[in-house]
C-alpha cells in the first residue's frame, strides 16, 4: 500500500495502525529543504490546539502534525498508547472528517 492510497484508522483501530498512518506521511522528505518549517507547523498546530482546542483545515499542516507526535512519541518510549494521546485523536478525527477517509 502506498501513502496514496492509504486508510484514515478507523475509532477502533489498533494503535499500530494510527502509527503507520502517522507515518505515511513523511514530513522529514515533505519538507527536506526546509525544517525549521516542519517544526514551525508542528508548533502552531499544537499550541492552538492547546490554547482553543481548534484544527486546521490543511491537510498537509494535519499530518505533519501527526507526523511530529509519532515522532514524539517514539523518542519518549514507552508510555500511554498513541492512539490515547487527546491530541492524536483530534487530528485523526479531522483528517477523516476532511479527507475522503483515503489520502497522501
């Protein structure tokens, strides 16, 4: 399966499955010229979430965002599974919310 074709997680999916998918996106190759912008978007996403519990409607924003706390996530090792972390699901749940459940 490529990442053109590949399945938003369903609620129930396993948390191997919300990792893949985060990981399909590869912000690293997305934005290989330019990573302080990676960071950038990471950061605006996370803290408006934060701060008015508000997405972006970007895509591309969405999963970079995803993306970084996979990333996140990795590095922190073990911990509550991904798929619980608040911010994970939100960002899960617009992604399918504005994407034909298949995308990137």
């Amino acid at each position: 399966m490529t990442t053109l074709d590949y399945p938003v997680p369903a609620d129930d999916a396993d948390d191997r499955e919300f990792i893949r998918f985060a990981r399909a996106f590869n912000a690293y190759q997305v934005f290989s010229e330019n990573h302080e912008e990676r960071k950038e978007i990471h950061r605006r996403v996370r803290l408006r979430w934060e701060q008015a519990g508000e997405l972006p409607n970007d895509l591309r924003q969405l999963r970079t965002c995803l993306f970084m706390r996979a990333r996140a996530h990795h590095h922190a090792g073990d911990g509550e599974p991904f798929k619980d972390e608040r911010l994970v699901r939100a960002l899960v749940d617009k992604i399918r919310a504005i994407s034909d459940k298949t995308l990137l």
